[in-house]
C-alpha cells in the first residue's frame, strides 16, 4: 500500500553531469575544458584522478540507458559539454559534438526518458578561461552563443532547461577557495564570477522566451538550511550572514532583482562588493518557470573572530554523516522548501539533486546491499513529501546520482551512484537503492 503518494504528475529522475561521467576528454574534436587542465595538476585531485575516461558513458550511453529503462525511470538530467560543442568555447561548431548529443537525446526518447539538460555544469572551455573565464563579460557572451545553438538543435526536443548548475560551488570553491576549477583564491573576483554567471542566466533565459520554445527553463543552486550553534547575538548573526552568503545572494538577484540589502553592506565594507547596474539586476531576474535546488545537507554555523572574510566558521557535530562528512539531516530539506515557498511566491521547485555518498561494497553475490542510501533516500523523499502537503509547488526530485562517478576534488573516492561502477572494467552494478527507487517511481510513492 502506498502510504505516501505523490502528485500524479510528480517527476521522478536521476542526474548526472558530463565532466563527471563521460570520458573522452579529448575524442571527436572536445576541446580542453579547466577540469581537464584542473586534474592535470597533481594535488589538486584525490590520488590525481581525473575524468579522462570516467563511466566512459560517452560509448556506453546505449547501455546505461538501457538500465534507466529497466528501472522505470523516465526523466535524466545531464549536461552538455560547452567544449565538445565549441572546442574553443566560441566561434567554431565541432559537428561530431552535436551529433553525440543528438543521438543521446533520440536514445532517451526512444525508451520514453524526458531529458532535462544542464547547459553549464562547472566545466568551461579552457580558451575561455585563458581570457578570463567568468571574469570577462566575453564569456557571458559566448554562453549565450553556445545556448543559442543547443536550443536551435535539441529546443524542440528537450522540454526542461537548466541554465546552470549551483553557481555558488563554481564562484567559491571555484574562485575563492580555490578548491575547484580553475583553482582561484580571491573573493572579490568569487563575487565578480558569480555577477557575471547570473548575468549569462538571465540573457539566456531572455533568449529563451524570444525563441517561443515549448519547454520550460530555470536554474540549479545548491542551498542549505543554516542553523545557528547557540541562541547567542553572534551567532544568530553568523547564521544570518552565512544564509546570505550562501543562499539569499543567488535567490534573491534571480527571483527578486536585487542583492541582498545586508550583504551588499558587508561586501562593500570587506571591499568584496562587484560592480553591477540596474538594467543588470533586471536582465538577472528575468521570470524563470522553476527553480531548482540541490539539497544534501543543512549548515551549522558560529561566530568566529578569525573566519575571514565573513568571521563564520562551520560546526563539525558527531551526528551521523555520509562519506562526504556531510551531516544526514533530512529535515533542513522540509525546512527549506518551506522557506524557499514563503520567501518567494510559491515558485514551482525541481529538486535537481539530493543522494548520498556511501563507501558501497560488492559483497560475494555480487551485490550492493546499500540500506544506508535506501534510508538517506526515505527520509529526505519524506520531508519532500511532508512539504507538499503543506503547500509547496514541488514538482519533481531528481536523485544524484544515476551512476558512481567523478566527485570532483574526491576523485572517484566518493560513490554517489544508485548503479556502481566497477572503473577497472566499466561494469555496471545496479544497487539495491536503484530497486528501491524503481518501486518509488512505479508507485509514484513510498510504501511503508
Ligand atoms: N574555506 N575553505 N574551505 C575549503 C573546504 O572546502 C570544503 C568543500 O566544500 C564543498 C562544498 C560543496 C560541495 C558539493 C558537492 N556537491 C555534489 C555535486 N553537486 C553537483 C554535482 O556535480 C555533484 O557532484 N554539491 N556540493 C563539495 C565541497
């Protein structure tokens, strides 16, 4: 009996993204790409991994997919490669490039899967970063040229549009703590990406409207519940601060036109504060039709004297963690959605990422007995569930992710997939929780 159901037209997916899964880094006229040149520099990535060949799924496309059909699901998030459509981010067309997507795009209809694509997942042409990267408005220009082109190729095909993916990860880690591509550490130039990322946001979704295409287009941002140590002053500032930071600065400039009042004023004091305009902050809060948000974990936070630049520091509490060390909280993703709803006009809401990295285990049948990812799932789909009933337009949950894959500066270290991948010999082993996830999907709920 299915004790939670959801809205009839509730969509149920798995996400992925192209740097972590794909391979063929340089096949079929890619160009370089900065996570190509981030993971080429030893010390930047977990034992030196990089996403050379990755799930190689830039072959077995037709075979995962296959899976994505056993299981019943029948929506997958992606993104495009920027470099394998322009090898050097502008200008020139790489033809075989739109022919892979193409025939990604035709093998996920043919089995009846909606895709929704990911126009840019972090991993911009290295060319564009040699003039800059986001710092340049260049840049947002050849983002606009490259959507341009993809809407032009697949618009009539792909009915779910994500302009970027959590712009916050790709501006600090990015740019600030210099833990990501391309491995900056300056806030001020964080700030200025992060202007000019939104800023190529709503140009393209402004683009978008113009090229009357039937589908729908929004952006992805990673958010989190910020909670304040103690009830003291400090902290309880620190808290406020941290959601500004972290949360308020994106939501705000998309889906209100303007940076947070209180923000601005700490920016501009720590000299931290982008320049921008007014027709900027209009062109940035162009009307999206949903939001999406990635939602792993929820943020503890204190005062901290010697945080630089914004005096916060992150608690470390002995709560169970996934193995990212990340805290399992399951009700700071009601709590969000609860906020995000009240704070801004009930706009509709694609979880576009939430899963768990877990340290899976082939055992001797050759399964993946993963109950711990089972539960992060249960309980997080149920706070998802519990916003619904209480009045949230949510409108779909896309699980991260379909496959173990590239996590970054870990390497293939962390193990986020509902199928395993065996790297040494590229095998597929669907896990319990994909079986799990089946079942959710089939009866559009969760059974007791
Ligand atoms: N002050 N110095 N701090 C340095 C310490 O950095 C700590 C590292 O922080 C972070 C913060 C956030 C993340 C993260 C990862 N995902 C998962 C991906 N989402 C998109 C998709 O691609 C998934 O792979 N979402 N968020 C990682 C690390």
């Amino acid at each position: 009996m299915v004790k939670y159901k959801f809205p009839d037209d509730f969509i149920w997916g798995v996400a992925t993204s192209a740097y972590q899964i794909e391979g063929a880094y340089n096949k079929d006229g890619k160009g370089e790409n900065i996570w190509d040149r981030f993971t080429s520099i030893p010390g930047n990535i977990y034992k030196n991994h990089n996403g050379n060949v990755a799930c190689d799924h830039y072959h077995l496309y037709q075979s995962d997919i296959n899976i994505l059909k056993e299981l019943g699901i029948k929506n997958y998030r992606f993104s495009i490669s920027w470099a394998r459509i322009f090898p050097d981010g502008y200008g020139k067309v790489n033809q075989k490039g739109i022919e892979y997507y193409r025939r990604l795009i035709n093998a996920l209809l043919d089995k009846g899967i909606q895709p929704a694509i990911t126009l840019y997942h972090w991993d911009l042409p290295q060319e564009l970063q040699d003039i800059g990267g986001w710092t340049n408005k260049k840049v947002v220009d050849y983002f606009v040229e490259y959507a341009e082109l993809m809407f032009k190729e697949f618009g009539d095909l792909v009915p779910i549009w994500i302009t970027h993916n959590e712009p916050w990860v790709v501006s600090i880690l990015g740019h600030a703590w210099g833990v990501h591509a391309p491995g900056i550490k300056d806030y001020k130039i964080a700030l200025k990406v992060a202007h000019n990322i939104l800023l190529s946001h709503g140009k393209v979704v402004k683009l978008y409207r113009s090229m009357s295409l039937k589908g729908k287009i929004g952006i992805t941002l990673n958010l989190s519940s910020i909670h304040s140590a103690t009830d003291s002053e400090k902290d309880l500032l620190a808290a406020k601060i941290y959601d500004g930071f972290m949360n308020r600065w994106f939501l705000d400039a998309i889906l209100k036109g303007s940076y947070p009042e209180d923000m601005k004023k700490l920016y501009n004091e720590l000299n931290i504060l982008p320049q921008f305009s007014d027709d900027d902050m209009k062109i940035i809060n162009e009307r999206i039709d949903f939001l999406g948000i990635n939602y792993y974990t929820r943020s503890v936070v204190k005062y901290d004297e010697n945080a630089y630049p914004l005096k916060v520091s992150m608690l470390d509490l002995d709560n169970p963690k996934t193995d990212m060390g990340w805290e399992i909280y399951p009700k700071g993703l009601y709590e969000l959605l609860i906020n995000l709803h009240k704070n801004y006009d009930g706009i509709d809401i694609l979880i576009t990422e939430n899963g768990a990295a877990f340290n899976d285990i082939v055992n001797y049948k050759g399964k993946v007995v993963d109950d711990y990812r089972i539960d992060y799932l249960y309980r997080h789909l149920l706070e998802a569930y519990r916003a619904i009933c209480d009045g949230v337009n949510l409108k779909g949950y896309y699980l991260w992710s379909f496959l173990d894959n590239f996590e970054w500066a870990e390497g293939y270290s962390k193990r986020f997939g509902i199928v395993f991948v065996d790297y040494n010999t590229q095998k597929r082993i669907i896990k319990d929780s994909a079986y799990w996830y089946s079942d959710v999907i089939k009866n559009n709920g969760i059974t007791e």
